[in-house]
C-alpha cells in the first residue's frame, strides 16, 4: 500500500483537500496518509517531523488551488517568500529529498510558471499537475491513484533511517540524499569524530548477488582513483543486513540540483566545471577504469577554505577497460548522457565518457539534454541516429567554435571522439577564447 503525503495550504483548498483526504482514506486507509499539520503533535518539532514523514512517503500530492501562490501574511508579504512558511517547508524537503511530487490542481487553479516561485521550488513548475473538477471528481481521484500507485511500484527507495540511528560506528544525523539505490545520509563517525557519506543500499538490492558484486567493485575501484576531484571512498560494510559504502562527506549540492534551480549555467563556469571532472576521469582513465555514468547528479559542487571545487562520485557501474563487449543486464546507465556504444553493449574505453561528458557540458550550457524525447526508447533511438542541435540554435552568443568542439566530442563513433576527457575539456576551454 503506498504511502502519501499530502501538502495543501488550509487558507487556499482545505475543502478539496478535505475531500481529496477522504477519497484517499477509503482506498488506502489512514494510516497511509500523513497530511502535514494535523499529524503533528504540539510541541514537535515542526521541520524534522515533516523531513522524517517525508522520507517514509512515496509520493507527495502538492495541492494546488486559485490562492496557493497569492496567499499573504498580516504585513502583506507572499507566504511562499517566507522561509519558515510550511507549504515552502514541505515542498523544499521533497524535492531535495527526490520524493516524488504530483501537483494537484483544485478550483480552476493553474500550474505556476518559474518566475514565481522561489529558487528552490522552481522545479515544482516542470512537472506535470493533476487536475480535480467538481464535476468528474471521482474519475480524477481514480486517474490520481493510478498514478500513486504506478509511482510506488517503481519506487526502489529505501525507508529512512531516523537521526540517532546507529548503522556500525555511525550515528545518522541527516538525509544528504537519494539516488535509485538507496539512500546517501551525513553520519558522525563515533570514534573518529568526523562526518562521513554514508550510501545505504535499498535492502532488496542488498540481497542480490549480481548487485552485492556490482556493490563491491564501486568500492573496490572508487579506492584505487587517488585524485582531488574524486570522492574519497573508506570503505564497504554490511551491518544488520544494510549494506553501506562510507565516503568523504561534501557539504554542497550536485550539478542536477543546480540546473534545476538555474536552468543553465554561464559557458565559463560550465567549462569550469566540466574541466574538473575532466581530469579526474583521466585519472580513472589512468587505471584503465571507465566511468560509464557520468552525469549531474554525480558532480558535486562544494566550496571548501573559500574556494569552490568540484568532484565525481558514484563509481557503481565502472568497469575495468576491456575488449570485451558485454550483455545488457539492466544497468546501462543514465539514457540522456549515454554513449551509442554502451546502449547496444559494445566494448568501452574512455571515449564513451568523453560522450557522457560532451552531453552534461551541453546541458549546462543550454538548460536541456541533448535528446529531450518522450520517453526512453526515443531517447537511445536518437543517441544512436540523431545529431543534437547547434547549441547556439537554444542559446544565441554562445561561442560559434563551442559547437565544433560539442559535435566531436558527441560523434557517434568512437574514433571520431577525443581521445580523452582532458583533450576535451582543453577544447571546450579554447573555444572560450
């Protein structure tokens, strides 16, 4: 049965909301429902309640009516500016909690547009609302289960462990994040008194053999790459049948979370970056280790000792270079940065995350990937067949030489390629010039 949070602003819907409540009450059953406010007892902790309530939800329905965005306080501000305000509160933890968040729309209200919500909740606007009518209500509340449920039947998220919770010599202090996997918590080091990453492996993957294989040579590889822009990893641990992957915690964000909130990045500062991240591919490279899933959500963006810095995480689907071409098992890697090569499981070198790269450069500098398909089929169709756009045909000044060097390092064959990630990312820099 899946579990659903349910936001709503009481000034705003509480009457379809009310109604909404009870529809989902009946098919699912209170226990199911966790609706903001009236679930949380006086004298809680309003923030941490709702965080640890989110993160044992599956789906957040985000109720929107015609004053959800004007509602005002007494000295006339927009609710939404506040930063205490709940429904900001409430939102802000799902998304950066990666929950998965319907729009509802009640009343005749409309999805908002980005320019009105603040920059956190901008990712609120690309998503896809659900509309309620009066007149078709319980037909639109059986198109919103249907949607609930096939969300939480893809869901492979992990139940959160609460803050306090001892996991070997940790103690949980906070969700850092989530990915398909599991989830990555900041956690105090009892003995060495530190922070650490923590990576907990959803518990159904920990009990397969192929994915405890695939577990323990991210560990293994990620430990040989001793570089600046690579995370540190310490060690792999099972402790009470969780597996765990303990790394150097960054206090920062991703690269995905900030084109979410900017939509793209400067050239300069997207070259910057994908520098950074260039070498340290080389230096995997190096080892004769391919990366085979670079993308956003695997850049972090930190700011250490007044400097901003960048790393690559998230070795899981590495693998030694070899000529060797492999069976797809399912784990190709993220489709909207993939190499042509790695979807049909011919062998990789470093050319294939040349590609990956050359696609997460395109969309910092254009605020969309390559191949904005409908769907994935579409999407490996068009990696496979399709030429991108000219970048400056989405993003008019960009450098005219930007193209060329974008349209090498995507070619479709390997040999057309740079050789390495470093020679691209001298590329991208001279193409500033």
């Amino acid at each position: 049965m899946p579990s659903v949070f349910l936001s709503y602003r009481r000034t705003d819907s509480v009457g379809h909301s009310g109604r909404l409540y009870d529809a989902l009450s009946a098919r699912y059953g209170p226990d199911s429902l966790f609706m903001d406010l009236d679930s949380v007892a006086a004298g809680v902790d309003f923030v941490r309640q709702i965080e640890e309530a989110i993160a044992s939800c599956d789906v957040m329905l985000a109720v929107i009516g015609p004053g959800w965005l004007t509602a005002t306080e007494a000295d006339g501000r927009r609710r939404l500016e506040d930063p205490d305000d709940y429904v900001r509160v409430e939102l802000d933890t799902a998304l950066r909690q990666d929950l998965a968040v319907i729009p509802v729309l009640v009343g005749g209200a409309r999805m908002p547009q980005p320019r009105d919500l603040p920059d956190e909740l901008k990712p609120l606007a690309r998503l896809q609302g659900l509309e309620l009518r009066d007149m078709t209500f319980h037909d639109d509340v059986a198109r919103l289960t249907d949607a609930v449920a096939k969300i939480a039947s893809e869901d492979r998220r992990i139940r959160a462990l609460s803050p306090g919770a001892r996991i070997g010599p940790y103690r949980i202090e906070e969700i850092a994040g989530r990915g398909e996997m599991g989830v990555v918590y900041k956690a105090w080091h009892l003995r060495l008194e530190c922070f650490h990453a923590l990576k907990v492996i959803a518990p159904e993957l920990s009990r397969d053999d192929t994915f405890r294989a695939r577990f323990e040579r991210e560990a293994q590889l990620a430990a040989q790459i001793d570089h600046p822009n690579v995370i540190r990893v310490f060690g792999a641990e099972e402790e009470k049948g969780l597996l765990y992957l303990a790394m150097r915690y960054v206090d920062g964000t991703d690269l995905r979370s900030l084109l979410a909130r900017q939509g793209r990045l400067e050239p300069h500062h997207a070259i910057w970056v994908i520098n950074q991240v260039a070498d340290a591919l080389d230096a995997a490279h190096a080892l004769a280790i391919v990366h085979r899933d670079v993308k956003p959500a695997n850049i972090l963006l930190a700011s250490e000792l007044g400097r901003d810095h960048v790393y690559l995480t998230d070795f899981g689907l590495s693998k030694r270079l070899s000529s060797k071409p492999e069976t797809y098992t399912g784990d190709l890697g993220t489709v909207d940065y993939m190499a042509p090569q790695q979807i049909v499981g011919d062998a990789l070198d470093a050319r294939a995350d040349v590609y990956s790269l050359g696609c997460v450069l395109f969309h910092a500098v254009t605020g969309q990937v390559p191949f904005p398909a409908a769907n994935d089929f579409a999407k490996v169709v068009a990696h496979s067949q399709a030429e991108a756009p000219p970048v400056r045909a989405l993003v008019p000044g960009l450098p005219r030489a930007l193209d060329a060097v974008l349209h090498r390092a995507m070619a479709k064959k390997p040999e057309d390629r740079y050789t390495s990630t470093g020679e691209f990312g001298r590329a991208a820099l001279e193409a500033l010039a």
